[in-house]
C-alpha cells in the first residue's frame, strides 16, 4: 500500500474508533507523520483465524482494539444468529491483561444490541472456567478475551461453541465469512440498556461453584488429600494471571495449603516481573524456583495468565528442575490410567488423545494399560472435536486424558479446552501418590524410561516480523515441503509427511496419499532410530517452531541411554540452527 492509502486507511479509523485512548494514537501518528509506523498499523487487518483474534495492543486495523473487538463480534454475532435464529446466548471471560476488561464489556454489548443473552464475568477467570461454563449454562457460544502465554504488548481473543470447545469446521469458516463481510461495521448499546433489558447478565459464583466442584470431584485418591496433603509443601505462582482466582480455594478445600509467589501473585497484565508470562521459559519460573528451594518445598506449580497452560519444578540430588510437558503429561497418564485400573473403574474402550508433536511415550503408557491412542493435529480444539465424535458415535469409546507438549492437559469431559486447574490437583495427588509409595516425581519419570525408553524433546522457535516476515514464512514452508533434506543431525530420512496435501514422501521420490487429519501447514520427517522433526508455523503468533525427538530403546541403563540420545537431540539441533539461521 502507498503512504497515501496508508493514511486514507487510518483516518477513516479515527472515525470509527470510540474510544479517545487508541483513537488518539493514531491521531498523533497522522500529526506527526508516523508513517513508518502507520504502516505497520494499517498495511493489513488483524485477521480472525479458526480461532479468534490476536495481536499486539493499540490503535489501527493490524492491532487489538475495540473497533476491531466490535467488527469481530459483529460477524460472531451475524453467525449465532444464523445459526440459532432464537434463544441464542453467550459467555465471555477475560483475563489479567492490558484492556481485557474494556474488550469483554465491548464483546457482550455488541452481541447484546444483536438479541443475544450474553452472560459476563465481571472479573478476570481462566480460560477452562469459561469453555465450562459454556456447556453448565448451555449457551450458544463463548469468548474469552486473553493471549494466553504471549507477552504483554499482546491481546486476543478465542471463540468457543456450544460443545465448549474451540470453533471448528464449519462453524469457524462461517463465523470468518461474516467477519469478513461487516467491513468494519457493528452495532452496540450501553451497558445500562443492556443490563435494564435482561441481555446482559453478570455471572459470578454460579459458575465458580460448579466448577471447582467438578475439578475436586476428579480426585481418585481422596485419602491421599486427607491423610498426606497437609505435608506436601506446594509453591504456586500464577504469574500475575487468573489462575489465583480458583487454584488455591480448589486446593484449600481438598486440604492442601499453597504457598504462592507473593510477587506473582498480583494480577497485572504488565507482568513486571517476567519478560514473558509462559511457565515453558525457565525465567518465568525463577521466582518460584528460588522461593521453593528457600521453603524446601516439594513440588513448584506454574500457570500461565489464562490458566490453561501447567508447568511444574521438582526437587533432585542437583537441585530444582523444571518437567516439560511431555514428562509431566507422561506421568500424569500413567498414575491415571494405572489408578484407573487398581480400583476396576476403566471403562471398556478407554481412550488417550495427543498432538502430532506430542512425545511417543505416552502412546507407550497408554498401550501398557491397554488404552487406545488417538493423534490429532496441535491445537486442543481437536482433542475437543475427538471427545464430541466419541459422545455422537456408537463406538462406545470413553475419553480420559488429552495432552499437548506445549504444556496442555485435559482430565475428563467437563472442560472442553486445556485446564491447569483439573491438572494442577491430579499432579499434586499424582505426586502425594509416589511420595506414599516410597519415591519422588523424578525417580517415577525415571522408572517410566527405563520401563519404555528414554526420550528427550526440544523446541525451537523462529520469528518472523512484519510484512515481510508472513512472506519468509511462507516461501521457507514450502522451499523445505517440495525439497526435503535426505538427512538431519546425521540421521537418515525414511519418510516426510505433508499434512497440507497428506501425502508422504520417500527418499526414493515416491509419494502416496497415507494422512486422514485435516489439511494443516505442517510438515514431519520421520528418521532413522526412530527420530522426528516437526516444523510448524504458529496459528498465533508470527513464528514457526521447529520440535524435534529422539529415544532410545528400553532395557538400557538410563546414564547410558540419556548420552546417546542427548548426542542425536545436540546434532538435529546444530542443523535446525542452521535451517533457521
């Protein structure tokens, strides 16, 4: 776009923009002649994806704001409508951040001014307690307003459907469609006319309640809360964000007192005290780190700001450690499904469900106790649609844990998305439970490798920023789909998956139609000795990751198997550099 159009585009925001505080951004911009910036703001429109919204704080039609709240919600809310001709209602929650509470109030006026019942927090709640309280208030729809782990300068939104889950096809393809045809209009009232007319309605301890019911309800050993959890030392930080809200009442009432991060355990959405608010990075959990090594605590909890994601710190011989996702999702399917079993309560078609860059060895644990795995592609609006397609078909198969690498976990069908607060009490009872039996955490995760195989994941993201970033995202993508290499980190290819086209490739040039998951911008290469690499764009953020995994056989000595696998995870690494660089 030209200087000129860039500007034409930014004026006819200022007109439309009702709030003085983004509007008068732009307005200094076009005094100032900003155009640099003006550029990033208006080259493009924030674009509602298959999952909502999301994108740096301020004014302009490439940031989070409220006119692009409103348009957003316009062409929400010209679905539901569609879809639900009468009787349609909606929740919305929101999180610590910057604005989160102006957007959820502009989100539920303009569904309100559209005849739809709107149910609102008036404070910040998890993301889990809003795909729950979907499904306890049988609504129509859900939103809530947060950018989960991103950090400060961003804000977003997610949408959700009846089931609680995320939209999925064809609901998200419809709601993108009216999106894109409101051209930036909505209609919108006061919150006076909305609260006098019964559309807007505060909600509060009505959900609350029922929600951390349900999660002290998912207990399997409540004599392990009774007799042991008074003992366990457990140091939580909910790094600034919503988690503080549930958590520690949950754990109160099964009898374990938290000791919280006091610095951390303010809500503010300029977490001043990390540079980004995801228990993933190390640095987000040094607070919680030393204080738990100050109390000698036995166990560290880490939620991110809208409380779907868990990470959690142990104690060793070394001294803390943080688990990723992978361990700690492989420990907590193994106390479930062997709890599950001892007490004769597994149901006759059991079912695990993880992504597709998600560690093979919980489909290990998973087949030990004779339970069936599922993969599905990243993004737990898929493990949602697998627990629907269980609940519609005759197959008789029973959900009972989901889990994603990026630190996602799902205990039962109550929630239809991550939930760190169900997670977080079956990881403190999975840990009271080995602490009964004579272990730590660490050695029941060593006992696990040394049964099954060691394994060793890493993560690598790279970002691309700008307008000419999209454009190297994209040309590498499909630089790399159409010439794979032959070999990574010194291993050899035995065959490379495109989930754009689900076809795989050989080494030999012969490709075949092998993959029934959706279409996804995804690609896989499966090496020798049974290593993966996946790379894959984000669908929030402006980055690619790349993941790779290696293991080794079981029945070696752990010391042994950890530097052989550790030797091919350093090589992939070295070469995914280079790739990147």
């Amino acid at each position: 776009m030209t200087t000129e159009e860039i500007r034409q585009k930014a004026t006819l925001y200022v007109e439309k923009e009702t709030n003085p505080i983004f509007r008068t951004e732009v307005e200094n911009l076009l005094k100032t002649q900003g155009d640099a910036e003006l550029s990033d703001r208006f080259y493009t429109s924030l674009s509602f994806g298959t999952g909502g919204l999301r994108g740096v704080i301020g004014g302009g039609t490439n940031r989070m704001n409220p006119y692009m709240v409103r348009s957003a919600t316009q062409g929400l809310a010209n679905y539901v409508n569609s879809a639900v001709p009468s009787g349609a209602s909606a929740v919305i929650a929101h999180d610590c951040r910057r604005y989160s509470d102006l957007f959820a109030l502009e989100a539920a006026l303009v569904l309100c001014a559209n005849g739809i019942k709107t149910y609102l927090f008036p404070e910040l709640r998890p993301t889990p307690v809003l795909s729950f309280a979907v499904r306890h208030l049988k609504a129509t729809t859900g939103i809530v307003v947060t950018a989960s782990h991103n950090p400060a300068e961003y804000n977003g939104y997610k949408v959700y459907w009846n089931d609680g889950a995320q939209v999925l096809p064809p609901h998200d393809e419809g709601i993108i469609a009216e999106v894109q045809k409101t051209q930036g209009f909505s209609r919108t009232m006061t919150k006076e006319d909305a609260l006098a007319k019964g559309l807007l309605v505060y909600i509060k301890d009505e959900i609350d309640i029922p929600y951390q019911t349900m999660v002290k309800a998912q207990a399997l050993r409540k004599e392990l809360f009774q007799n042991e959890g008074k003992n366990l030392k457990v140091v939580y930080t909910p790094l600034h964000g919503t988690g503080g809200t549930e958590l520690p009442v949950i754990m109160k009432d099964l009898g374990v007192n938290l000791t919280l991060v006091p610095e951390q355990a303010i809500y503010d959405g300029n977490f001043p005290t990390v540079a980004s608010p995801n228990p993933e990075e190390k640095s987000a959990m040094d607070l919680g780190l030393a204080l738990s090594a100050k109390i000698n605590a036995d166990l560290l909890l880490g939620t991110d700001p809208d409380a779907d994601r868990l990470g959690i710190g142990v104690p060793s011989a070394q001294g803390w450690v943080l688990l990723n996702g992978n361990q700690l999702g492989a420990l907590l399917a193994d106390y479930l499904f062997m709890t599950l079993k001892e007490q004769g309560k597994m149901p006759a078609h059991p079912v695990f469900i993880n992504s597709i860059v998600t560690t093979e060895l919980h489909h290990l644990i998973a087949a030990k106790y004779g339970v069936k795995s599922y993969k599905v592609l990243t993004g737990f609006k898929y493990v949602g649609e697998k627990i629907r397609e269980f609940e519609t078909s005759k197959s008789g198969e029973t959900y009972l844990f989901g889990t994603e690498e990026s630190y996602g976990f799902l205990v039962g069908t109550s929630v239809r998305d991550k939930d760190a607060m169900s997670a977080a009490a079956l990881t403190i009872e999975m840990a009271l439970y080995h602490r009964s039996q004579g272990r730590t955490v660490l050695q029941a995760l060593n006992a696990l490798y040394e049964e099954l195989g060691y394994f060793q994941e890493i993560q690598i993201s790279k970002t691309f920023k700008g307008q000419t970033g999209l454009e190297k995202m994209k040309s590498f993508m499909t630089s790399l789909g159409q010439q794979p290499p032959q070999s990574i980190g010194g291993l050899k290819l035995a065959k490379m998956i495109n989930f754009n086209d689900g076809t795989s490739r050989f080494p030999d040039g012969t490709k075949k139609k092998t993959e029934t998951l959706a279409s996804s911008n995804v690609l896989q290469f499966f090496l020798e000795e049974g290593s993966l690499v996946t790379v894959r764009p984000s669908g929030t953020e402006p980055k690619i990751k790349f993941y790779a995994s290696c293991r080794a056989q079981a029945g070696q000595k752990l010391a042994d198997a950890e530097k052989i696998v550790s030797a091919k995870v350093a090589a992939i690494r070295a070469e995914l550099d280079k790739w990147i660089d």
